[in-house]
C-alpha cells in the first residue's frame, strides 16, 4: 500500500519530541531524588530534580536552571556532564531526556518547589526506592554502566 504524501499526512507523522534535562546529582556515593507531588505525573514516585528545556534555551543552562528553580542549588555549566541520553516514549507524547551529573555545586539541596515536591532524599544508585519512577531508574543504572544512550517505552 503507498502512504499518501499530502501535507496533513505528513505533518501528522512529523518526529516533535519534547526535551528534558534531568539532574543526577551526586555527593557521597549518593544521588539525589525528589519525591513528586500534586503534577498529574508520577506522583508519590521519586524522580530526579528536571524540567522542560524553554526555547531560545541551551541544554546546560536549562539544567542550571532547574536545579536553581527546584533544589536551590548554584552549578556552574562546566560541571554538569551529560552522562545518558533517552529517546523516551510516554502515553501522550515522545521526549529526548537529557542526563546530566554534578558531583559539584554551591548550596544545600533544599526543596524549593513543596507544591509540587514532597521531599528531596539521598539514595544509594543500586538501591532505589521501589517508587522510583521507572525510566529514571533505568537511566541511572544504565549511566552507571557507561551506556550513553537508551530507548524507553517503545515495543
């Protein structure tokens, strides 16, 4: 069967992923999670201090940002290294999440975001909470591995 190659066709199938940059911030051998609260996504489940890229925004500023934004902490663009890339299917859309660590920052992690964040909490890596949300987990363990690249939710 040929596809049809009129305009609506295409723009309908159209590749139009949102961005993400997602933060692991380690200290002590432990990486910092954020407990989710009143968003509509993954509530009660721990994630990673992230957000959406904004236009006309680089990728390491966007995580400078956020970090300052939801945890109150100061890192200097040179010391994020981005460590994991995932092509990330979700129910209503698809993202591109970027992985950054920091092992280095200025300030104490502090939840600046309490309506939309229960708690922040250390955790060892190979022992996440059983609520960790589930492609972070597998973006943590997979980074750890030295994999660079990972696809979720995809059959």
């Amino acid at each position: 069967m040929r596809r049809s190659t009129n305009a609506s066709y295409i723009l309908a199938r159209m590749f139009r992923p949102f961005c993400s940059v997602q933060l692991i911030a380690l200290r002590d051998g432990l990486v910092l999670l954020s407990m989710r609260a009143n968003t509509g996504f993954e509530d009660g489940n721990y994630g990673l201090v992230s957000g959406h890229i904004e236009g006309d925004e680089a990728t390491r500023a966007a995580m400078v940002r956020e970090a300052r934004e939801e945890a109150g902490i100061e890192i200097d663009p040179a010391h994020l290294r981005l460590v994991h890339t995932m092509h990330r299917r979700s129910p209503d859309r698809e993202y591109i999440d970027l992985f950054f660590e920091a092992s280095s920052w200025l300030g104490e992690p502090d939840n600046r975001e309490p309506g939309k964040c229960d708690e922040l909490a250390w955790f060892q890596p190979d022992d996440l909470p059983a609520n960790t949300i589930e492609y972070v987990r597998e973006a943590i363990v997979r980074s750890r591995a030295g994999a660079s690249f990972s696809e979720f939710g995809f059959a």
